[in-house]
C-alpha cells in the first residue's frame, strides 16, 4: 500500500535470512566494503546521454591540502541525502567532486619543505617550483577525496575535477579574456590586504579579524590654536600621512579647513580638508588621513586629490629616509612614539588597547593595508545581474530570510581584487610590450613574443577559478554534452559564511558565461558545526573533533545522523559525542529489529493482503508509513533535513520498533493466515523504512535491506511514495490501546514495579474496540491470567477499559503509602505557597511577567502531583 513500483523487491529467501546477519552490528565490517561495491558497478556514475530528468549538485571544492573536518562531512551529508534520493526517484543523478587548487595554502607547503633542504622557491625558479608543486600534489594532495569515500559520499569519481587541471585552465582563460575584452578587468592601484610573509595579496576570506591587545595614541599635529588632535593604533603609519580630515560641519575646525599643518617628526605640510566620511562625534573629530596604507583613507585622498605616499615595503619595514629608515613596522610604531613623546606631540596613552586586527589565515601575520598595483574585476554589472536573478525568482536563497545578506553583498559589492603574487595558480594571460603594450591573450590565441615582452608575472585569486566551478567542471567553454544535460545545476548546498565570497561570485560568473542562464535554481544554506554548547569548534579550545575519530568508534552513519539531525536551514549545527552515540545506538536497534523480523519470517514477496484481511495493528502501520513517507518526502522539498531526520527517527523507533514489532508478537506466535499476513506487512514496513533512512544511513540499511529483499541495491532501488491509503479508524483503534498501556506502565512504575516483573490482572474490555487486543495488552504490560481467588488491589479505569491489578505480594505496602504520604505533603505545601503568593495584589503589581508565569507553572505542577499521588494511594491495597 505504499508505493515502490520502480524496483519492487522479491525476497529470495524462507525465513532464515537472519542467518546472514551477524548478531550485533559492525560498522568497520560494513562500511568500506559496501563503498568501494557501490563505486564498482557504477552507481554513481552520471548519463549523459540518459533521458531521464537530470539533478545535479557540485561539490564545493575543498582545498588540495585540506583534511576532512565536521564542517565538510555536515555538508557532504546533506548532499548525499539529496542526491541519493533524487537517485532513488528516477532522476540521472549527477554529483560531481573535485578539488581547490588553495594557491596561497599550497605554496606555502611546497616553500615549507623546501626550507628544511635550505632551500627557497627562487633558487628553484619559477618553472621547477611549479613542477615541485604538482609533485607534492600528486604524492600528498587530496587526502579529503579518500575521507569522502569513508563517510559515504556517492560522488561520481569518473567526473572529478581539479581547478588546475588542463580543461578549467582553459575555461579560467577564456573567460579572463571576455571579461577583460568588454571592459570588465582592468588594472589599477588600490588598496588591497597584504601579507608581509606570504608576500601576496589577500582576499576578504584570507584575513581572519581577532581581537587584538594594541595600543590608542593620541597625537598632536600643528601649534597653539591651530593644532589638532588625532588618535591611531598605526603610529608608524603618520610617517605617510597627507591629510587631516574634518566633518565640513564641525565648527570646531572651520577655521582650519583649507589651511595646512605641520606633520610632526618631517617638514612637510600636510591640508586639513573637510569629509563627510568623518564622524564628528569620534573621539576628536579629526582624523589623520593616510591614503597608501588605509581603505577608508584611501577614498578621502581619492575626493580630495591627495598624493599616495607609501612608507613600508612589501615586508613591512619603513621605507622613509630618517631614523626609522628600515626598521620593521612593528619595531617603528615603539620609535614613533617615543619620538613624539620627546617632542611632547603625545596627547593619550591607552595600553592595552582591544581592537580587531587582521591577520594572514595561512601564517598569522599581522596583515597590512597596502597601497598595490593590482588586477581587478568590475563588478557593478555583474553583481546586478546575480541580485537581479535572485529578486526575479530565477534563483531561490533557502531560507528566504538569508536573502537580506546576499543583497547586502551584492548591492554593495567593491570591485575585487583578482591578482595575488604567487607561482602556484592561473598566471594572469596579459603581456607587457617593450613600448609599453599590454596584450590578453586567450587559451585559442598566440602570445606575443619576441625581446622586451614579458607575461604578468601574478596569478589569479582562487576563487576565481572557484567561481567557474558550476560550468567549467562540465566542460564549458564548449557545449559538451554534460553541460548540455546538467547545466544549470540544482540545488548548492554550503555555508551562509561565504555567500560572498563564493555565491556571488559564482553567480555573476554563471549569468555572464551562460547567457543569463544562473548556475544553480537554489541555493541551500547552512550554519556552522559548533560543540554541544553551540560554541565555535577550535584546536586551542580542546573541542575540535576530527570526524574519522567518530567514524571509527561510532561509524559513518552514525556520524551522518547527527549532522543530518541538527540541520535546521541556516542555522548553526550543535554537535557533541554523546548524541553521536545516541545515533549509533538508532542504528544498532535498526539492526536489531530488522533481524529479529527476518528470524520470524518478515518477507516482501508476493502482494500485500487486502485490508480486511489484516489486523487492526497492520493496518495501523501502514496508514502511519504512508502518512510517514508524505511527510519526509514535504520536509527534503523544503531542505529542512533535521524535521525530516527526526520524523523518520521516531517514526522508525517508537512506532515501528517499540509498537508495531512488539504488538506483532502476539499475532506471529498464534500462526496461520493473520501471522502470514502479519510477516507481509512487517516486511513492507520494514522495506519502505529502509528506503527512506537510506540517504542518511546508508551503510547500515544497505546491509539490512539486501538481506530483507533479496535485491540489488538500494542506492537504485525506488523512492517510496505515498499510495494515499490511510485508516484512521485503526490509528484511532491503536492509539486507545497505546494509551491503556502507556497509563498502566507509568502505574507499575510509580508502584516501584520493576519493567519485567509480571502482576495477575483483570481485564474489562467487553463493549470497546481493545477486546481484540488482550493477548498483546497482557504480553505489553507483563499481566498473567487471574488464578481462582483472585483479588484486585487497584483498579485502573482507562479509556473506556478497566485494569484490574491484584499487587500484593509485589510491593512494601506501608512503605510505599509513607513514601506517598510524603511526596503528597510536599505537593501540597507548594501549592499552598504559589497559591498564596499568585493571591497577593501587591506582589502581582511589581511582579514582571516572566515571574508570575513561572509561579503559576509551578501551582499547575503541584497541582498535577496531588492528583497523581492522591489516584496512587487510592490504588493502593488496604491493610
């Protein structure tokens, strides 16, 4: 009755398939074994000559010298869950994989190596450092592609793409030289983050801001009246101001705007100009202006036609003529300031001072804003076209309330800085003619040649490479077949921290290169893996977690399940070990329970038998699996994975595990027709759980349902789809009897009963729908069949129904009325005091509102525990 047409499963087997599970589950006896099988015969492997509907997802590519972390295997999983599913539905399913060439990351490996010989890139030279480069990757690269396989990812290994590799190289040449024949690179000085160690400009994303301990100077520029006071964290940087800038409305310095000051320490004179960029309220009011070493200062000196004075080098030492000629920037700041404490030009002194400080991701250096001569992207007709494609519903941003952050970007986006100084990456196709030409060539075209030309020496930022990946991994610029059948891709599932630096980019990229085609219809964002306190994962914390650790104690499903669980659409992802566990032990009862099915004869061969052939309690089932399937099948169209993950959790452990098999028992004991058709049904519910838990536990349903049905797969196996059946007078049946046990179990348990132990009882089900039932209530709630001379000690009246229980002998009567007793006194004086209190009008008036609510709970609470001891102490035998 649920609907699987597309494979259905025969089993092959009578009854004893049970004997080919082991009796507890492995994991590592599991796992690499149905990996590599799955990978073998093709399973992952997309057609692009298929007729079916593509889906198709690209992988972010992780960076050449990266290692699996949680972060990558919460996204891998959400991925796989996607298009295992979509497999599963009919879809040609393309999952493509492939690596970052991490230009910065990579070098500095191959240089760190080098240096334990002595030995530095330039004694090798550019070529030979490059050939080392691709050796390192080729003997160390990639280790995150074989951790992928051990967590399950179903990647099509035939398609893996390489961001340097021969055909993205083209693409990345192709499209440099479109972009720049229509205006859209262009070369110029700006301000860019620089890295006095890696000697190469920085993207956004390279520079990690900390809270640093600095120090505020506050300095006095000029005499008398005519003086000013600016404050900085930079000294050193004075040495390169051309400015003081004002608020033109600051009457303060209307005086002086116009006019020029003295820059102590030199001879110069430096214009005091009027901007509104100056917030009159901070601080002084004035600031100096340093245009060659600050962005905001760098605009001021662009309104106002200041000249750019740079005073360090690329390492960072002072380049002005005097005392501090030389000096590294940090060993200048101390000079500077000394020097201007002897010619008493120091206002203030704060030490420490916090501040954020960027710093170089790769080694930590202070980075430094740095006046450079640099290639740059124009952005402002490329980021309209990607607002433009997610406002007109061409793109959608899940969930819509992340929109407002990918507008931010994209409506305030600055040009981007394309060039870094590095050997490692795309080196820029432009040269450079003796008489001052400048030629782009594309991959197609000849470069010049002959004596004076020379190719730019820089590269290309990685990312952007990065922001072909959606198109160039197909084939693009030619019109291949895979790009023909699975462009656009559907769904990109990655991280709301880099919808600019990667979204963006990969969509003003996709919109340009294909027409005004974008290169994904949704962008599914997540959050961030944080620990079970929901703070951020760090080394120097003791809390990050290498997922393999987890894999292997706990196994890749397990991992799974628990990322899968925590992923609410954009938000961040909780995470400690104890639920890992939990996921494990989900996975053990699913092993457990399909085995003890298969030991009684759980089959799917042959038709399901007509309702009215079947039991209340099978019917039950089915209606819930159908109800089940309508549901998860809701929650994945919305990625909402964590709802979907936890109703297939408590769908499959409360209602499949805890109620159905155990009600089964009673019906597959008696044999015959109901008990065959019981073993039909326990096998249906059994294959279309399997089915739905695949994409997120994969290994563990593989191993149980191939055993169950006899069949290939299922990673190609039908999706099951909702059949429409539902039987609410059965769930209504069922529920009334889950309710008879449920109020009899918390009974036994407030009576000190142990779980197992078995009490005589009377049932009076006459006239309900549970007259059916007595035979399962009994085995449920450990009840034995009244002996003559019996005699109830409580009665409980539950639904229509009456359980009589005959406890003497089983418990400590009088010590349990004295602990009652108790427990009841107790529940009475808090009543008695949040009655009182909750009765008070004064203490209600100043009372805030959270308070009184919180009395009032507790009155409720109290309340409740009256009736409830009050009811057991009736129940109580008399004596």
């Amino acid at each position: 009755m649920t609907d699987t047409t597309n494979q259905r499963p025969v089993s092959t087997f009578a009854g004893d398939e049970a004997a080919t599970l082991p009796t507890t589950y492995t994991p590592a006896d599991v796992e690499g074994e149905l990996y590599e099988r799955w990978v073998e015969r093709g399973y992952f492997t997309a057609d692009a000559k298929s007729d079916k509907p593509a889906y198709t997802i690209v992988i972010p590519p992780p960076n050449v010298t990266g290692a699996l972390h949680l972060g990558h295997a919460f996204q891998h999983t959400l991925m796989d869950a996607l298009t295992r599913r979509k497999r599963m539905q009919g879809y040609e399913t393309l999952w493509l994989p492939g690596m970052d060439h991490a230009g910065i990351a990579t070098q500095n490996k191959v240089e760190q190596q080098l240096a334990e010989s002595g030995l530095s890139r330039h004694d090798l030279g550019r070529e030979a450092f490059v050939e080392k480069v691709w050796e390192w990757k080729k003997s160390y690269g990639g280790r995150i592609l074989g951790q992928m396989r051990r967590l399950g990812d179903g990647v099509d290994w035939s398609r893996e793409r390489f961001t340097m590799d021969e055909g993205l190289s083209q693409s990345v040449q192709t499209i440099f030289k479109r972009l720049f024949d229509d205006g859209l690179i262009y070369r110029a000085e700006r301000i860019i983050n620089w890295c006095p160690r890696c000697l190469t400009a920085l993207s956004d994303i390279e520079v990690e801001h900390e809270d640093t301990p600095g120090e505020l100077v506050s300095i006095r520029y000029g005499e008398g009246e005519d003086s000013i006071v600016v404050a900085t964290t930079r000294a050193e940087t004075m040495l390169g101001d051309t400015a003081v800038a004002v608020h033109p409305e600051d009457e303060r310095y209307r005086h002086l705007v116009g006019r020029t000051i003295k820059l102590p320490l030199t001879d110069r004179e430096i214009p005091v100009v009027a901007d509104e960029h100056v917030d009159p309220e901070f601080g002084t009011g004035a600031v100096k202006v340093t245009p060659a070493h600050d962005p905001n200062d760098f605009a001021i000196g662009q309104r106002h036609g200041l000249p750019n004075l740079t005073v360090m080098d690329d390492r960072g030492a002072i380049t002005v003529h005097g005392p501090f000629l030389g000096m590294d920037r940090l060993e200048a700041r101390s000079a500077v300031v000394g020097a201007l404490r002897e010619q008493g030009r120091i206002v203030a002194e704060k030490r420490p001072y916090m501040h954020a400080v960027g710093h170089c991701s790769r080694c930590h250096t202070v980075v430094e804003p740095r006046l450079s001569l640099q290639w740059w992207v124009k952005v402002e007709p490329l980021a309209k076209a990607a607002g433009d494609a997610v406002r007109d519903g061409k793109v959608e941003i899940h969930p819509k309330e992340l929109e407002r952050r990918y507008f931010d970007w994209v409506d305030n986006m600055y040009d981007w800085c394309i060039s870094r100084q590095l050997w490692w990456g795309h080196r820029i196709p432009v040269w450079y003619g003796p008489e001052g030409e400048v030629v782009c060539a594309g991959p197609d075209e000849q470069p010049p040649t002959g004596e004076g030309w020379v190719q730019d020496p820089d590269v290309l930022d990685t990312w952007f490479s990065s922001g072909l990946w959606p198109f160039s991994t197909l084939g693009w610029p030619e019109r291949t077949a895979d790009l023909e059948k699975f462009y656009p891709t559907d769904v990109l599932v990655t991280g709301h921290d880099i919808i600019f630096f990667w979204v963006a980019r990969m969509m003003m990229f996709g919109l340009y290169a294909m027409d005004g085609e974008a290169p994904f219809k949704t962008v599914a964002l997540t959050g961030l893996v944080r620990d079970e306190f929901g703070k951020k994962m760090s080394k120097s914390s003791g809390t990050a977690v290498d997922p393999l650790d987890w894999m292997d104690a706990y196994g890749a499903d397990a991992v799974r399940f628990t990322l899968a669980g925590g992923a609410n659409p954009g938000a961040d992802v909780p995470i400690g070990e104890d639920w890992v566990k939990g996921s494990r032990n989900f996975c053990n009862k699913i092993w457990n329970a399909t085995r003890f099915a298969l030991m009684n004869g759980a089959t799917t061969e042959g038709a399901l038998p007509a309702p009215e052939d079947m039991t209340a309690v099978d019917r039950w089932i089915l209606s819930r699996l159908n109800a089940t399937v309508a549901k998860v099948d809701a929650l994945y169209d919305d990625f909402q994975f964590a709802k979907a993950t936890d109703a297939l959790y408590h769908f499959a452990w409360d209602e499949v595990f805890d109620w159905y098999v155990e009600l089964s028992k009673t019906t597959l004991a008696k044999g015959g027709p109901q008990a065959d058709a019981s073993r039909r049904v326990l096998g249906e519910v059994l294959d279309v759980t399997l089915r739905l838990l695949h994409p997120v536990v994969p290994f563990v349903t593989e191993a149980l349902w191939t055993t169950l049905t006899g069949a290939e797969s299922l990673v190609v196996a039908a999706w099951p789809k909702d059949s429409g059946y539902r039987d609410e007078a059965a769930e209504s049946e069922i529920a009334t009897l889950q309710q008879v046990v449920t109020e009899v179990r918390r009974f036994r348990s407030d009576q000190g009963l142990q779980p197992a132990q078995r009490v005589p009882a009377q049932l009076e089900l006459a006239g309900t729908v549970l007259s059916v039932h007595e035979d399962a209530i009994r085995s449920l709630l450990r009840l034995t069949v009244p002996e003559e001379g019996f005699a109830a000690t409580a009665s409980l009246p539950v639904a229509g129904a009456t359980v009589a229980l005959d406890l003497s002998g089983t418990i400590d009567v009088a010590a349990e009325r004295k602990r009652l007793a108790k427990d009841l006194a107790a529940a009475e004086k808090e009543k008695a005091q949040t009655t009182a209190k909750l009765g008070n009008e004064a203490f209600l008036a100043k009372a805030p509102d959270e308070v009184v609510a919180k009395i009032r709970g507790r009155q409720e609470a109290a309340e409740a525990d009256i009736a409830r001891i009050t009811a057991q102490l009736a129940a109580l035998p008399q004596g």
